[in-house]
C-alpha cells in the first residue's frame, strides 16, 4: 500500500509541475523519447476523461438505478448530445466507423511508399465529384471519366461513346474486327477487374474458378444501372439491351436451358468434361493467353506454377453460352460488369480494398507514434486481447477432460502475442519487399481509375509470389495482426470499458458455450414466471410480459454479459496499476464493480428503448454481480425475490 500511495503522489506531483510549466507559457519544443511519452499520456488522458464525462453525462442520478437501470443509465442521453454534438460518440458506433474516421483524418500524412499510393488514390477518389476548370455547368460522367482514364478502353473511345451497341449498329461499324470481348475480359481481369471467371493466385499457385455470384440483376436495375448513358437514344433501345444481358446471364448461371450445337465439337464435348477440355477450348486459351501477357509472367512461371481448377462443369457451362452468344451481346455484359466494379461509390473502399498495404503503413507506425508508441499498443492489447478468450471458450465447448482442465491454464498472463505479431509483420508486412514491389507504378495525376486499375494489378502480381494468409482464420497471425491494428484505432476513441462493452460483449455472443437448450427453455419458464408476478403498467412496467424472441436474447445477454464481466476483471487482476484507474473512476462517481454496467447500457441507449430496455433490466435484475455492484433494497425492481440464475449449474470459469 505504501508503494502506490507514493507512487500516486509523484503521479500528481508530475501533474501539477506539467500545469504550472504550461501556465509559464513555456514554448520549447518537445523533441525527446522522455517528452513524447509524457505527450501521449496527456492525450491518453484527455480522451479517458472525456468518455467518463460523457458517460456521466449521459446516467440520469434522479432516476434509481435499482427502479429502471436502463432509464437511469440513458436519462439524459438527448441533453448530452445536444450540449457536445461533435464530441459526442453515438451508440453502435462500431469499429468500423472509428477505423474510417481516423484514415480520412491521416492519410494524407502516409509515409511509406503504399501509404503514399493508397493516399493519393483516395484524394484522386474524393475529387471525382469536383467540377472541370474548363466546363464548369457540367461534370463529367462516371462512364466518360472511365473513357478518359483507362487507356485500353481511351483507345477506342470514339466508337465506345455509342456504346451499349445494338445490333445494327454493331454490324454498321463492322466492329467485329475492332472491339473483342476475350481482350476486352482479359484485360480487365489483368487489372484486377472480374468478369467472366475468377482466376486468383497464392504463391507460385493458379486458381482458376467461375464467379461465385455472376451478376444478373433485374431488366429494370440494368436499365437504371445505365441510365446515364440511354440520354438521346429510342426509349426501346434499354429495354432491348436490357433483355439481351438478362437472357446472357441467366443461361451462364445455369438458370436456362442450354442449347448445345450438333457439330462434332459439341459431341465431343457434351460429356461430363475434363480438365484437358476445358483448356483446349480455343476462346479458353485465347483467353488465358491474353490475361497472362497482360500481367507479364514469365513463361517459366507459369510453366511451373501448380494449377487448380475449380468447377470445371460450371465454367464449361458458361463458356459454352458465350461461345453460342453474338460477341456484341457479351461486349455489352462485359463492359456493363466493369462499369458497376469501378463505381466505387464511397472512396473508403480504398482502405478495404488495399488493407494489407494500410495495414503496412500503420505498423511503421508513422501516424499513429503521436497518439502512443507501438510498444504501449502491444502491451495494451496483450492485456485485452481476444486470444484467451477464444481459446478457452473452444477447449471448454469440447466438455472433456482437457477442456475442464483448460480455465487453470489460462490464467497465465504470458501469452506471447506481441512477438508473433512482430514476427508475422516482418514477413507479411515487409516494408522493404513492398517498397520494391509497388515502388515504380508511374501513378498518373488526376486519373482515379487508371490509378486504381495500376494498383489492383500490382497487388495481383505481388500475391503470385507471396504465399497464401487466411486472415479470417483465428489461429492465424494475420488475424490477430489485423485485430491488433483495429484495436489501437478503437482505443484512441473509447477508453477500456468501452472496448468491453462493444467487442468483448459481441464475441461471446459468438461463443458456443451460449447454445445450452436447457439453460434456455429453463429462463423461458423463469422469465414468464417474474412478469407473471410482478408485472405492473404503473409500478413495475420494467416486468412486462415478453416474446418467446425477446427472451432469446435475454438469454443470450445474461449469458454473454456475464462471461465477458469476467473477462473485464480478469483484465483488471492483471493491470499492473488498476488502483489508478480505480482512483479515477472514483473521481467520477464510479468504480470498477459498476462502469460496464454503464458501458453497455449506453451501447443501447436510443435504439428501439422498448425492446433494449426489456433486454437490459431484465438481464441485469438475474445477474448476481448487478445485486453485488449496486446493492439495490429488497422492496426495488430490480432486486427480484426470485432470480432467474440462468447458468447455475455451468462450472464457475474461474
């Protein structure tokens, strides 16, 4: 006790000789490690303080918590937003959110030679909608960007400005010889644009497989999808087009019937068909022909590269429609396919798209360094990371020995994350291997989709020799590196109980340990049992009765709730100074035992009140660590005589 008493009086000592620097007016500049790290704890501070003040902002203190803990808890949700519109977090303010906030707020300060190219991209993407110097009245359209900046469709930008074509007109300007479908798809593959297959690589390694969803929407959305290009045409030319791309589609889905030629060829190829069929094909290996060179792989590559087929049947399928199809009817499709790929509707697809080079930029930690260190990151999300919770809810879901076993083992606080994701970024995220690899592009300015079309087939290229990484497989590094990231943008947003509140809440909702039926038919009764007791329109509306749905979820809260409170003191037992945070929060009116009470409440806070509140209330009042935490009397709501205690008979995790 001794030790953090004095320890918390130089904390304040340091505090007070900061203020009184600051009030000297003292304008020196900050230049070393130690002045740095007394910056990022400043700022670290100032974003704790202000999510603990919003959410004390937010509770209600007229309003008992042991009446109607959600009503306390939100009751002056509207008041607060309105007096801090712009600081003011939002519920359900995901991960996500906070991720694009924070890129659209740095990236134009990227440093590393991808970050520079995912900056200049997403500028190139931002301007798209800013009118010409030259033609001010008139901004120019998605499809006339596309013509003007894409230079295997610019070559033939007179004939394609009457484009989609109709029959006539493509007979017209014999455009047979002039336009092909196969250069056309295997350009646009090439350049990292699908169309007709999917063909995709690991190292060394070529997959080649149907799309998994070839689009075919309605002949209404085709013809809205190309509305800005049927001004000045007949109002039938849409619907006739339209039908020709619907009908194309349709039978390279399998949707319609194939109708197979009697030539030779076709008997030969009606039988199930074979590997060697499928390449043999001549507008197959045209194809394939036309991609490859455009990717410039050398022949000895490709020559040893492992090749892998993947629904031989379907792909023969639709390139036999193609083959029975007028190649204008497939131009149509084709340039329709990369019209709707290349839309990109909202510039922060950048990020999403090219998130392994993100991914690079942010680990050299270049943005990121005057907020914290990486060091503070790491050692931050050793303490919260999900890894000791997704191993201990697989081994425990298995019931076994081992698995009951497990809950002793995990205890241990050193669980190596920070070196294997050092190690996975060396390899994964080599910024000297990236630099080589995207360093000579020849970005053009002003031209968005070029540059897009350039970047996209760099990182094709660069997957051919770069070996597969599942970064959805949980046991996987790339996972974890991908969740560290994510975790350190959340942190400069939420302070820790919010991260408990949004992420650790939702992953046992995940959790398997939550599919016990008996648990659930048992708080069914239970439940029904409580509002069929208590429940009063006027003195305990908070017992109303409840759907077989609604007390799902309940059970599915109770549960999730529980485990992930566990998970939060769990956190806190290893938190090397828990005292000061507990010496803060106490500061405000709270402490450890009650703040993710309040954390996930207000998660709830404004969103369908009637059914969030039935949730919340009606989880928290069964939940023995609520009654611990709040100590509500035995005459308030929610304090029920009797507890629905939905686990009772699950092994303490402890």
């Amino acid at each position: 006790m001794r030790w953090k008493l004095q320890l918390v009086l130089f904390a304040i000592i340091q505090v007070v000789r900061s203020q009184n620097e600051e009030d000297a007016g003292s304008d020196a500049e900050v230049e070393t490690e130690v002045e740095s790290e007394v910056e990022s704890g400043q700022f670290f501070s100032h974003l704790y303080k202000s999510n603990l003040q919003q959410l004390v902002k937010m509770k209600n203190d007229s309003m008992d918590p042991c009446d109607d803990f959600y009503a306390h808890a939100c009751g002056n949700f509207d008041q607060a937003k309105e007096e801090n519109p712009d600081d003011f977090l939002p519920p359900y303010l995901y991960n996500k959110q906070d991720r694009m906030n924070f890129f659209a707020a740095e990236v134009g300060n990227f440093e590393t030679i991808p970050g520079r190219l995912i900056s200049q991209l997403y500028g190139e993407c931002r301007k798209r909608g800013e009118r010409n110097v030259f033609t001010p009245s008139r901004v120019a359209t998605h499809w006339e960007r596309m013509l003007a900046e894409i230079p295997f469709l610019a070559r033939h930008r007179d004939v394609l400005s009457a484009w989609p074509f109709l029959s006539h007109q493509w007979e017209r300007r014999s455009l047979n010889g002039q336009l092909n479908w196969i250069v056309l798809s295997a350009q646009l593959l090439a350049h990292g644009v699908p169309t007709l297959l999917d063909i995709y690589f690991a190292m060394d390694t070529i997959y080649v497989s149907p799309m998994d969803e070839l689009p075919c929407p309605s002949l209404a959305d085709f013809q809205s999808s190309l509305s800005d290009v049927w001004e000045g045409r007949h109002h039938q030319v849409p619907r006739i087009i339209s039908h020709e791309m619907r009908v194309l589609c349709r039978a390279m889905r399998g949707e319609l019937p194939l109708v197979r030629s009697l030539s030779r060829h076709a008997k030969a190829t009606s039988s199930r068909p074979s590997e060697d069929q499928l390449l043999l094909d001549e507008n197959t290996m045209d194809y394939f022909q036309q991609y490859f060179a455009a990717l410039n792989f050398t022949e000895e590559r490709l020559v040893g590269a492992r090749k892998f087929l993947l629904d031989v049947e379907k792909i023969t399928q639709g390139w036999e429609v193609l083959r029975q199809t007028e190649p204008r009817i497939v131009y149509n499709y084709v340039m329709w396919q990369a019209r709707e790929q290349l839309r990109y509707p909202d510039c922060y697809r950048v990020s999403e798209e090219f998130e392994r080079l993100l991914h690079a930029e942010y680990w050299q930690w270049h943005v990121l360094r005057p907020q914290l260190s990486r060091e503070v990151a790491l050692a931050s999300y050793q303490l919260h990371t999900t890894l000791f919770q997704k191993l201990r809810r697989s081994k425990l879901s298995r019931r076994d020995w081992f698995g009951h076993l497990w809950p002793a083992s995990v205890e241990k606080k050193e669980l190596q994350v920070a070196r294997i994701l050092q190690n996975h970024a060396e390899n994964y995220l080599n910024i000297t291997e990236l630099n080589e690899h995207y360093g000579g592009l020849g970005f053009v300015k002003h031209s968005f989709y070029g540059n897009l079309l350039i970047l996209r087939r760099a990182q094709l290229r660069h997957s051919f020799v770069s070996p597969y990484v599942d970064e959805e497989d949980v046991n996987q590094p790339a996972y974890f590196l991908r969740h560290f990231l994510h975790f350190v943008l959340l942190s400069l947003h939420r302070p820790t109980y919010h991260y408990y509140a949004t992420q650790g809440l939702q992953l046992w909702r995940e959790s398997r340990l939550l599919l016990d039926t008996d648990g659930h038919f048992a708080a069914m009764d239970c439940l029904e049992m409580q509002s069929l007791q208590h429940y009063d329109a006027k003195l305990a509306p908070i017992y109303r009765p409840l759907g077989s749905h609604e007390i799902g979820e309940i059970f599915q809260f109770y549960r999730s709730f529980q485990y992930s409170l566990r998970d939060y003191n769990f956190w806190l037992q290893g938190e090397r100074f828990a005292f000061a945070e507990t010496f803060v929060l106490q500061y405000f009116g709270l402490d450890p035992q009650r703040v993710l009470f309040y954390a996930v409440a207000q998660q709830l806070c404004n969103r369908r009140t009637e059914i969030f509140a039935a949730q919340l209330n009606r989880g928290y009042m069964n939940l023995p660590e609520f009654q611990e935490a709040f100590k509500c009397g035995a005459e308030k709501a929610m304090n029920p005589p009797s507890r629905c205690m939905i686990n009772m008979c699950e092994k303490p995790l402890t």
